[in-house]
C-alpha cells in the first residue's frame, strides 16, 4: 500500500491553530446549545413523567443505544486508522454507510431477541420499537465520523442540534397539550436518532460503487479488535443504569439520571476539542499528531475541571428548579459523580491518538478492567446507598480508567515510531 501522505502542508483538510480555535469556539457553542436543548426535554420529562417514568426511559433508551454502540463494530476506529491514505476515502465513506446498515440490523435483531430476559413485556415491546432506528443510527455514527475526519465540523454541529431539537421542540408542544406518555418521546428519541443520518448523506454523497469489499474486510479485521474495549467503555458509562433498575427501581434510575444530565454540560469543552483535533490525530504523522494531542490535554483537563467544579457549586439551586422537588435526592449522585466526570473526559481524547499505535488488546484490557471494577463496586453499593452508591462506583471506576489510560499515553510519548498504522495492517 502506498505510504500515507505525512505532512501538513500536504493537507489541505489539516486546520491552523487560528481555524482550530474557531472550530473549537463553534462546536463548544453548538455542544453547549445542544446540552441545553437535552436539559429542558430532561427536564420537561422529569415533571410529567416523575421518577419512576422518567426511570424507564432512562432503561429504554439506554438499551437501545447499547445496541446502536455495539452494532457499529468500532468501524469509526478502522476509518481513523486508515484515514492518512488518501487513495481510500472515498471507499471508507461508502463503506461506513453500507457497514452501518448491515452490522445494525444485526444488532437490532439480536437485542430485541434478548430484551425479554431484561425487561418487562411492557417495556420489552418498546425496546423492539425504538431498534427499528438501530441500523440508521449507526449509519450516522459512522458518516458523522467520516465528517470529522475531513474536518466539517459545522455539518457535524448541525446534525448534532438537528437532533436536540427534533427531542425538544415536539417534547413541548406534547407537554403544553397534556399527552407526554413514555410511547411518544421514545418516538420522538427514535427520530432524533435517525434523521440526522439525511443531512450526512446528503453532505457526503457516499456512493455504494465507491464500496470496497476488501477494504471493508479489512476494517472489520482491525476493528473488531477494538469494540471489547469500546464495548466496555459504554457499558461502564451505562451498566449502573441497567444494575440500579433491577437492584432498586425505576424512581432511583429517575434520580440518578438527572444527575448524570446535569452533568453532562461539563463535557461541552471536552467534546468540541474532541472533535476539532480528530483530523489533526488522524492524518498527520505521529509526532504532530501527538503534539496536537498534548495540547488538547492542556485545555480539556482545566477546562474540564472548571465546569464540572461549577455545576457541582449550583447543583442545590439548578436541581430542584429545573426538575422539581422529587429529584433532591439527585443532588447527592451529583456531588459525588462530578469528579468521575471530570475525569473521564480525557480517555477519549487519549483513545484517538492510542488508536494509531495498533494496540487494541491493551486498551480493551484497560476498559474491561475498569468496567469489571465498576460492576463490582456497584453490586457492593447500590443495596446499601442506591444512586449514590452507583455514583460513586462510577468516579471510582472513570479515576481509575483515565489514571491507565494516562499513564498508557505518557509511555508512548517516546518510544511511538512516525511510521502510520496503515502501513503496518
């Protein structure tokens, strides 16, 4: 295979810093209105539908998006690796549409085959429902990968608020009208999940005789490697959801999530340099592409922090003003996952440069670890402190995670060689 094209001023889609900075500047403003868009259908949903409703479609939708992560076989790795030769672009952008629809419907098959060993009838009908969207959702995790890696980050943004407001918008009209049920947000969660794939499409025009069948196997080949440890890494951000709803009830999922979404703001920094430093990790040689990481790190740790920090300070006021007073008990979850949060925003901005060093057995090792942690601390803590104890489960397991994953990343520094991955496939 030819040799990967190394240099930045070969790169036309490689950003200045100054282009950076206003990327990073945009897709922090399009994050954060996003978030806020997510708060107030959190929010709407927390009044109408209360603890105990708002706790099942936290299960729902968390098993559908289970199912969404593991049917896109960690292809956006494989489109990362192989990115830096240019002579398949094309073909990987074709690929991840063609790869999405396939390995989706799979995955939807196969959960909704599972759903009743989980779930109750009731909600196990729903699941089936929303896993209609499965392979769409994952054709759109892949182009939207695809997107970042040719750094339009603006059509990315867009699609992101396309589905924040697909969720809000209707969420309100619905709660104006009295007719919020369970049903028809996870409808309208469905939709946000989907249509975003249309703009994608329509921006990337992937056609299927771009296909390639051998790069796909490929693909498969070196991704496959890497989803036990993405699959670990969802399920250790996720797993305390599905272990709380059946150690205690779906009030206390209600509680704990509306922790995990007030949080969820802080990760605005850490997301939008994510995705403005993706190009920078992928296509260019090793050494810059560790320097690009190395600065990132620089501003999402303080960045991080800094957030996390004052949301955690305004957490007595913002809880029960937004959701009400049936989700104080949420303020507890807050307090004590903020630190998790924080910590957990470095692991995938480590990741993508990791990627590069073809040692996918080590990072899964990594997030198996730290989800066998997890796992453990939540069945000790959850009987005796309920979302707490799955609050602080997960700080524990994130410190822990980010700690490896760090120290991983600052032994590579030196001893990384400039030779791409994809030479070496």
């Amino acid at each position: 295979m030819p040799r990967a094209v190394t240099t930045s001023q070969e790169l036309p889609d490689a950003p200045s810093q100054t282009s950076d900075r206003t990327k990073v500047f945009l897709t922090a403003a399009a994050q954060a209105l996003r978030l806020i868009l997510a708060a107030t259908t959190g929010a709407i949903l927390a009044r109408t539908l209360q603890p105990d409703g708002r706790g099942v479609y936290a299960v729902i939708t968390t098993t559908a998006s289970t199912a969404i992560i593991i049917g896109h076989l960690s292809v956006p790795h494989s489109q990362i690796a192989f990115w830096g030769d240019r002579l398949v672009n094309r073909a990987l952008t074709a690929n991840g549409l063609i790869l999405g629809l396939v390995s989706g419907s799979v995955a939807a098959v196969c959960t909704v085959a599972l759903t009743p060993l989980i779930l109750p009838h009731e909600a196990g009908l729903l699941v089936a429902a929303v896993l209609v969207a499965a392979p769409l959702g994952v054709a759109a995790v892949n182009l939207q990968r695809v997107l970042l890696l040719k750094a339009q980050v603006s059509t990315a943004n867009h699609g992101i608020l396309l589905s924040a407001l697909i969720q809000c918008v209707p969420t309100a009209v619905l709660a104006a009208t009295g007719n919020v049920t369970i049903a028809t947000v996870i409808v309208l969660w469905c939709a946000s999940t989907v249509l975003p794939l249309g703009l994608y499409v329509w921006k990337l025009r992937p056609a299927v005789v771009h296909a390639d069948r051998g790069l796909a196997l490929r693909q498969l080949n070196l991704s496959y490697r890497y989803h036990v440890g993405l699959i670990s890494l969802h399920l250790l951000m996720t797993i305390d959801v599905l272990l709380l709803n059946a150690m205690t009830s779906s009030a206390e999922v209600g509680i704990y999530t509306v922790a995990v979404s007030v949080l969820s703001l802080a990760n605005v920094p850490a997301d939008a340099i994510l995705q403005v430093v993706l190009p920078r990790q992928a296509a260019q040689d090793m050494t810059n592409s560790r320097s690009a990481t190395v600065r990132a790190l620089r501003w999402t740790i303080p960045s991080s922090l800094a957030c996390v920090g004052v949301l955690a300070a305004a957490s007595p006021v913002v809880v029960p003003l937004m959701y009400g007073d049936a989700y104080e008990d949420s303020i507890a979850a807050l307090m004590v996952l903020a630190p998790g949060i924080a910590a957990l925003s470095m692991v995938r901005l480590m990741e993508q440069y990791l990627i590069r060093l073809q040692r996918p057995l080590s990072m899964a090792g990594l997030c198996m670890g730290a989800l066998a942690i997890n796992v453990a601390l939540n069945l000790m803590w959850i009987p005796r402190w309920g979302a707490v104890g799955a609050a602080l489960s997960s700080t524990v397991a994130y410190g822990l995670l980010a700690l490896a994953q760090f120290i991983r990343f600052a032994r590579a520094l030196p001893s990384s060689t400039d030779s791409p991955l994809e030479d070496r496939v």
